[in-house]
C-alpha cells in the first residue's frame, strides 16, 4: 500500500474532499511496480455488512477519473445491496490500464494480496475488463473474492441474472406507464450488447419487442441482427429514436442534459451503472419531460445477487428468483416517487438509505 501523501491522486483529486463528497469509509491505493499493477479500493459503507462489488479494468484518461469513477460506483454498490435486502455493505475496486496488455497472473495475485489485507471488509468480483479466471488467480491469494468458475464451485458469469433483473425492472416500469407489463410489440433501442445487454436483447426477442441496437464491437452488433432481428444504429443516433424504451447497457453518466432533451421515449431502463450524470438534475430533468426512470442500482442489482448467493452458498435458481424481486421494487419506487412528486432516482436512494439508518441502529450498542 502507498502512502497518500506520495502520490499525485492526492494532489489532483483532492482526494479526502471527494471521499467527503460521497461519504466513504476508506480508500485503499495499490501499487506494484513489478506487475504494472495500479488499483484503487474503495469502501463505502460496511453498517450492513462486508462491502461487496466488482474489480473494473479500465484504461482511464487519468488517475482522478479513476477515483471519482470508483467512489461512484462504491456508492452505488452500497444502495444496490441495501434496496436488494442483502446483508452486505457497498464498495468497489478498479486498476487501471489497458486489460488487453497489462493482465497477467502475477497482476492479478498481487491485488488479492491487497485485498486479503482488508481482512474480509472487501469482497471483489468480476466487472468490466475482468473474467472469472481473472477471479481465479485473485483466490490464489485471497478468500474474498466471488464470481468464480462454476467448476470451481462458483456461480460462473453472473450477467444472466443481471440481465433478468434488468429485465424484470422494465416490465414493471411497463406496468406502470401502460399498464400492461407485456413488452410485446414494444420498441427498444439497447445501448451496449456486451454479455448483459446480450442477454437482455435475447429475452426481449422472446417476449417479441423491437429492438434496435448500438455497441462499438461491429461482429457482436451483426450477430444480434443475424439472431434476433435486431436493427442495428450508430450510437449517436440511438437518442434520437421514436422508440418506447430506451435501455443503456455500457458506461455510465450517459444521461446528461444533452442526451435526455433528445431521448423520445417513455422509459430509460438498462443495464448502465450510475447512468445519470447528476442524479438531482438529470433525475428531475427526465421527470420533466415525463420519461420515467428506473434507477439503475435497483434493476441492475441481479448481478450483485448473483454473487451474494455464491458468497452464502450459490444456487442459481434462487439467485433467479430473488432477482425477480426487482419487478415489485421498481413499482413499489415508481409509485412513492409519484406520490411524492420527486425523481425516481431519489425514491430509491430514500428507500435504500432508510434500511442503512435502521440496521445501524439494530447493531447501535448505546
């Protein structure tokens, strides 16, 4: 572990004031010259149990947006485990570069060290840029770490459940503006068909939506034409479709003022972590224009349960059945944020940081 005061993250960043902004526990820095290996651990908030979320490997403009990147998502991580019922805290890891060149089984062991080092306040998993193998070399090194191969008694690749969640979320964002939850017949446009978004396209062809599709990987984008019909668009021209619902499934802060005063459909809901650039004012912005939204840390959390199954004991079916929970969440959430003429995104922040206050009460030795 490096110190603080040597590195220029504390310097650009201003990195206790960030850490302020998103009221973090602690920010672990790594560093392994030998390796290449350049992380950052952070752990939001442990009142509800061990912080739990996945090691994204990504080549980041600099060392400041990786900080700010990683305390976003650990945020979110703290929310998704706290509006999912699950006994576990939020935090998150990413180490920065380019996967393509810089994996290797030494990389990935000397990060487990740092994470057996946290002794269990952290538990990683897979995420963007990292595999299950990835997972494997990192159990060499530590027990705190899940998404592993299913014949390593793991629970394999946990976007399937992810996918279902999402799903579920959208049918019951469905239910609630049309009031039906059939997607029969309904137009979606699917930004990102990485293996979430490839498994949400296919269960919306099975339910025999319309869907249009964007990814910067053009083999995948003629795969899902070539199997499911789907039509496929550039990515700058999916917020200007007249479509029913619109699903972002690849990097996050993708709703901003720009792209949302040109979105022309009825719901966002997909796959994307933290998908609002501002939650205050990009949330209020969509319910303005009356395009309702389901929070992302709600409809994506299938993943996280995924792995909080394996973490007690995997059994995929009923990682399945309690991501189907998202379907009565969402409504439950649409409904008060109605009720309360506020954004969606701030219902369920409420909702989730309810459950925080009341679990540290219950551990609360006063």
């Amino acid at each position: 572990m490096i110190d603080l005061k040597e590195t220029n993250v504390l310097q650009d960043a201003r990195i206790f004031g960030t850490m302020s902004e998103f009221e973090h526990e602690q920010v672990m820095l790594c560093h392994d010259k030998a390796t290449g290996l350049k992380a950052i651990i952070a752990i939001h908030n442990t009142v509800l149990g061990p912080g739990l979320g996945g090691t994204r490997f990504f080549n980041y403009t600099s060392e400041s947006d990786a900080l700010r990147d990683v305390l976003r998502l650990s945020r979110g991580m703290t929310y998704k485990a706290a509006i999912s019922g699950l006994n576990l805290g939020g935090a998150k890891a990413v180490i920065i570069g380019d996967p393509k060149t810089l994996k290797s089984e030494g990389l990935f062991r000397k990060f487990g060290r740092f994470i057996e080092n946290l002794n269990g306040k952290y538990i990683t998993a897979e995420d963007v840029g990292t595999t299950t193998r990835d997972m494997e070399y990192i159990s060499m090194e530590t027990k705190h770490v899940v998404g592993l191969p299913e014949i390593k008694g793991g629970g394999g690749d946990p976007s399937p459940v992810t996918a279902y969640g999402v799903f579920m979320g959208m049918k019951a964002s469905a239910k609630f503006v049309y009031g039906s939850d059939s997607l029969n017949g309904k137009t979606v446009a699917v930004q990102g068909i990485g293996k979430v978004g490839w498994h949400l396209v296919e269960r919306l062809h099975a339910e025999g939506a319309k869907i249009y599709v964007s990814d910067i990987n053009d083999a995948q984008l003629q795969k899902a034409a070539s199997d499911f019909g789907a039509i496929v668009v550039d990515g700058n021209d999916l917020f200007d479709l007249n479509v029913d619902i619109f699903a972002p499934c690849a990097m996050g802060a993708i709703l901003n003022t720009d792209t949302i005063s040109r979105l022309k459909c009825s719901i966002v809901a997909g796959a994307a972590n933290n998908q609002l650039e501002h939650e205050d004012e990009h949330g209020n912005m969509l319910k303005d224009r009356n395009i309702v939204y389901a929070p992302d840390f709600l409809i994506n959390a299938g993943g996280l349960i995924n792995v909080y199954s394996e973490h007690t004991g995997y059994n995929r079916e009923i990682a399945l059945s309690q991501a189907e929970n998202i379907y009565d969440t969402t409504l439950e959430i649409l409904k008060t944020a109605q009720k309360e003429n506020t954004h969606s995104q701030k219902a369920a922040i409420k909702l989730a940081e309810n459950r925080i206050a009341q679990m540290r009460s219950v551990k609360s030795t006063i």
